[in-house]
C-alpha cells in the first residue's frame, strides 16, 4: 500500500525537481511514509517532511 501510494503522488513532485530526481524522490516518499508506521504518530511525519521540505529548499 505504502509503495503505491508513494508511486501515485511521485509525478506531482516532476514540476518543482524534474524526472532525473524521481527515483530518489520515491525512495525519500517511502522513508517519510515509513516514519509515521515506525513511530505510531503522524507528528513525526510531520516532523520529517518539513524537515525534508527544508532541506531540500536549502540544498537548491
């Protein structure tokens, strides 16, 4: 479930990254929605997806 909601929403990321980044993005999509499984609370997915909004902001 968790890798075909991540290949669902993968092409919504296209316009800000582009295609050369989208199999990188998958594996990051999986992590993050592993995060809220691992840890029992969508907190820490919050957690983790600004982080990983942050960095990838920064790292542009």
């Amino acid at each position: 479930m968790l890798a075909v909601a991540t290949e669902t929403f993968g092409p919504l990321h296209v316009p800000l990254y582009g295609w050369c980044v989208l199999v990188l993005d998958f594996e990051v999509r999986l992590l993050l929605g592993a995060v809220p499984m691992l840890g029992k609370s969508w907190g820490a997915l919050a957690i983790a997806q600004t982080v990983a909004d942050l960095a990838g902001w920064w790292l542009r």
